[in-house]
C-alpha cells in the first residue's frame, strides 16, 4: 500500500521506449489489479481509459499509462447533488467559492456537484443561469449541475420554466421556508410548471408558520442560544411539511425528492410513499449522521457553528438515518455544503436566529459514509459497499440526470476514484482544503480515503496533492 502513492508517476512513461510511435492497441491509460465496486457487484478487474471515457473493464488491459490499484477499491466518483458555493445569505456569503469548494470536492473523491441558481426578482431565469455558469467559469475544477429556484417572485415566471429546462436544468429547487417560501397554493402552481416540463422538484420541507412562531416566542422568553434552535424547528413538523408537499406532488402527478432529511418522522412520511408506489425519494447528511442537538449546548461560538436547517436531533433520530440508508428507506447522501466561518456564526450568538445556517462537509463525506455504511456493517461486507456507491454515486447520477455519470461503464465518462480502504486518518480543519477554518467532524477517525482521483480522464488529486487546473470543470446539462 505504500508503493502508491508513487504508482502514478512511475509508469506514465511509454511502456514501449523502442517506438515514439502510438500503439493502437494500447488505451491511454489502465487502471490495473483493483477491486471495482459497482451498486451491483463487486469484483477484481482493470479499468481501461480513452480519452474521457472508461473504455473497457477486463483482465491484462494494457495501457500506455498505468496506475497499479492492487488492494485499492475503483469506484466511480462520488456526485453530491447538494451544495452551496458562493451563495448570498442574509448578510453573508458562503465561505468556499466555485474554485476552493469543488477542488474540495475533488481531494474527497466528489467528481460532480450541483448547485443553485437564484433570479432577482426582475431578472429572467436564463439571464440569471447565465450568470451563475459565469460566475462558475474560471473556477470550478470538477464537473457541475444547476438546479433552479422557484421562488415567490418566480411564480409570474413559471412560463420560463419549460426554456431553463431545456438549458439544462432538469431540477428546480422549491422552499418551504425562509423568504423564498413558496406557500401551498405557489406549491401547487410551481410543481405543476415542473411536470409539465418534464424536470424533477426537489423541496426545502418545513412548516415556516409554526418555525417563526415559535422563535419569537422563545426569543421574548429570553431564549436566544443555540440551544433553542432545534426547539424551534419540531421534528414532527418537518414532517408535516414533508407530508403536505408529498400530497400536493401525489395530487399533481409529479416525482418529489426531499432533501437534508433529518428526523426519523420523516422518513416514516417517505415510506409510506414509497409503500403506495408514489415516486418520492429523500437524502440525508453527513451532520445529521454523526451529530445530534447536544452540540448546540457547547460554550460559545462552538454551539453555533453546527446550526443549519433542518437542525441537529437526538440520537434517535440519527440511529434511525443509518439504518433508513442502510435499508433503502432514504435514497442517497448529500452534504447540503453551505460553509461559514466561526466569525460570521458568532454574530448570532445573542439571537440563534441569526446564525447563519449551515457546515461544511464536502470533503469528507465519501470517507465518513464508507466508514458508517462498510466500517460499521453487521452484515454482508459486499452489500455494503455495493450500498455505499449507490448512495455516493449511482443513485444521486441516475436521479438528478447525469446521463454518463456514476457508474463505471464503458462509455461513460472516466470518473474514478481510487479509495483505500487501510488508511486511517484524522479529520481536522488543518488537514483540508475547505476554507470556513473549521470542521464539524474535528478529530473523527476514519478508516478508509479517496488517494487518487480521476475526473474525465484526468487525474485531479493523488495522495493529496490536488493537481486540478482552476476552470477545467464543465456545466453539464441534466
């Protein structure tokens, strides 16, 4: 295992010196002697690239390159469809810009994200996804996706929906909270836009009436701790709101997919969907998988860098998240990734409401759900890596329309990670690329990382060293 990280750079040279000339017979590169995991099988194979796309998977591949994957496991890049980059809220911005936040990505094995695009209120949704993929060009380093946002001042636009599609956004984001809160009869209207355009909604669910109501009611009992932020957002109400907006897509006949569930009581919701055959899929979070509300009694600004939304529940709820995903009841995992620094939280710890929501995980998610899904199994070994891909990669390509993404398929775009399942490491806001300057998952232990990671072909981070050129990443259309 050691040998590998020189594995790299000591056979990129032309395995035939005698001949300046290509041999056709040899693929670009081959990936040799690792176990390739899929969603459905696991199994000891080569990988063979050409150009950006896998090109075979077989025994004595030859390659003008080759990267020697003895003892490592090849899966396809992990996408998170999720993620907050350069993101405006309230007073601040999101600390990981397009270039940080996906080269951040890319050091976890994360090879896709989708992000989100917001109109002003006069402008149109094409001029404001130009915008977005403007702001993007130059940075990204990985492959990305846009969805949509439907908010109140977007509902006079709803006959633009139909042209952002075809542009290719094959998602629209829909809040049930916060100012971009859709109430049921904009609900209604925006998921009707969305069917009809043949994209899929996918949904902020929580009940913002109860929420807004119960913050002033514990600020003037002169409440105002993190502490009191998950008192304020009630698990059974997120799942109230999570049932109401399954009704209203059931009613209109479209796809729903819930994200950054948090609570047992959703899930109960979505599977009672899915029992009905209804076509509704959730995700959840690496925060809501290893953290629970005692984190918010902590002194000082350390209770308020975990607040996000939905908040942090009891340990209850996060045993029952594991086993929802190990089950099949929650669908995949996102990070929600939304990073501010210990400074911008601050500024709310005399009102919780205040602290500007979110935490960073782009970077580690892979490695914590493989140590949680695989590390942790009970049961077949093989069924949980197969589960850990599905949930990483397969699952959120097929769902958000990455037609060439998530699996490790000839044809499809060489996407590959390279994770070694015996190294350990310690995560700590000094050893990643993120740049809030903290990380919610200081001093977990890991067993099992990305080393190498490919993205189209190229590889873009080996054994730490991120080697991504700022700008190389394209907007795909879904």
């Amino acid at each position: 295992m050691s040998d590998n990280g020189a594995a790299l750079s000591a056979h990129r040279q032309d395995p035939n010196p005698m001949t300046n000339q290509p041999d056709p017979t040899l693929h670009d590169l081959v990936i040799k002697n690792g176990t390739v995991i899929s969603d459905a099988a696991v199994f000891v194979a080569d990988v063979a690239v050409d150009g950006e796309q896998i090109a075979a998977i077989g025994h004595d591949l030859r390659g003008r390159r080759t990267i020697d994957a003895d003892g490592l496991y090849v899966i396809p890049g992990a996408i998170d469809i999720h993620v907050h980059l350069e993101m405006p809220i309230g007073r601040f911005t999101s600390t990981d810009d397009f270039y940080h936040g996906t080269l951040a990505a890319a050091m976890g094995g994360t090879t896709a994200i989708v992000d989100f695009v917001e109109t002003r209120p006069d402008e149109a949704m094409l001029e404001a996804l130009a915008a977005r993929q403007a702001r993007a060009a130059g940075k990204v380093v990985i492959d990305y996706g846009l969805h949509m946002t439907i908010g109140p001042d977007d509902i006079a636009k709803l006959d633009q929906v139909a042209a952002a599609r075809a542009a290719g956004c094959g998602s629209f984001k829909l809040y049930m909270a916060y100012g971009l809160r859709l109430n049921d009869g904009e609900l209604l209207q925006a998921l009707e836009a969305v069917r009809d355009a043949g994209a899929l909604p996918v949904v902020h669910a929580e009940n913002w009436d109860v929420i807004t109501t119960l913050i002033g009611r514990n600020l003037a009992a002169g409440h105002t701790t993190p502490h009191w932020h998950p008192r304020s957002r009630p698990a059974a109400l997120e799942a109230e709101a999570a049932g109401r907006v399954i009704d209203i897509a059931t009613w209109v006949g479209v796809p729903l997919h819930i994200f950054h569930v948090s609570c047992a009581a959703v899930v109960e919701r979505i599977v009672a969907a899915k029992a009905r055959g209804l076509p509704i899929t959730g995700e959840t979070c690496p925060q809501y998988l290893y953290l629970t509300q005692d984190v918010y009694d902590r002194p000082g600004v350390d209770g308020a860098l975990p607040v996000c939304s939905p908040p942090l529940r009891p340990e209850s709820d996060r045993r029952a998240l594991w086993a929802a995903l190990e089950s099949g009841a929650l669908d995949l995992v996102t990070t929600d990734h939304c990073p501010f620094t210990a400074a911008e939280k601050a500024t709310g710890l005399d009102d919780f409401s205040r602290i500007p929501g979110g935490v960073p995980s782009i970077e580690s998610r892979l490695s914590l759900i493989y140590d949680g899904l695989v590390n942790r199994a009970s049961g077949d070994k093989a069924a949980a890596l197969r589960r850990w891909v599905d949930v990483c990669a397969t699952t959120p390509a097929r769902l958000l329309g990455f037609a060439n993404k998530g699996q490790l398929l000839p044809g499809y775009d060489a996407d590959i990670v390279l994770f070694d399942p015996q190294a350990t490491r310690t995560i700590s806001a000094d050893s990643l690329h993120e740049t809030a300057g903290w990380t919610p998952y200081e001093g977990v232990e890991l067993h099992g990382a990305p080393v190498i990671t490919l993205s189209r072909g190229e590889v873009i981070a080996d054994h730490g060293r991120p080697l991504a050129t700022p700008g190389r990443g394209r907007f795909v259309p879904r």
